[in-house]
C-alpha cells in the first residue's frame, strides 16, 4: 500500500519531555473550549414546509406555484444543527435576506429531570 502523504518528522525521532510544553490543565480545557466555538454547524432558516405527494412534485415546473398554510405574517423558523433555535422577523440586509430573532425557543430536553434522561 503506498502513501502520498511525506511525514517530515522521521519515526526515530522522540522528544525530551523537557522539550513539551506542559500547560496546566485548565489552560487546556480553555483552550479546548474555545476550539469547539470555532466548529462550524449547518444555519436555516425556513420560511415554510409541507409534504406532497410524489406525483405532485414530478408535475412540477418553471412558474409553478405551491401554496403554503403558513401566513406571511408568521415568524419564520432558525435552526441550527437541526434543532429549532429562534424565531424571528425576515428583513432586507442591503440586497440581501435576514432575520431579526425575536424569542428563543429552548430546547425541551434542558427541562427533563436527571431520571428521565436515563430513561431515554
């Protein structure tokens, strides 16, 4: 099995532990926690959904209309990482789409006792 990946650190090679900088514990987990601030999670916003019929969606063309239940004065929906996070208010940023958050939906597993996580 051949690798194209060139290791510039020769397997023979091992560093002193006085070499390694050893950085108190929590100094790591600081710096562990603020890696993970940097993971980037799927953002979206929807503005409505509904299911069709397959047969519909093949019927489907340029100009075609699909007609929603949801108002145009309803909030439209955040998620992030597929959980419902906020609603919120669309406004135009220059020529682009926004949403201006108006509440904060939490999630319902926060609210559940200790007991019934381990149920789950």
């Amino acid at each position: 099995m051949s690798s194209d990946v060139v290791n510039p650190v020769p397997e023979s090679f091992q560093p002193d532990a006085a070499d390694l900088p050893v950085a108190p514990i929590e100094v790591r987990a600081i710096t562990y926690s603020r890696s993970l601030l940097r993971i980037r999670v799927p953002v979206k916003v929807t503005l409505a959904s509904k299911k069709q019929p397959i047969g519909r969606i093949i019927e489907l063309g340029p100009g075609a209309i699909i007609h929603f239940e949801k108002s145009c004065e309803e909030m439209l929906d955040l998620e992030i990482g597929g959980q419902t996070v906020a609603q919120g208010e669309p406004v135009k940023v220059g020529d682009k789409f926004g949403i201006r958050i108006t509440s904060l939906t939490l999630p319902h597993e926060r609210f559940l006792t200790l007991a019934a996580r381990q149920k789950h």
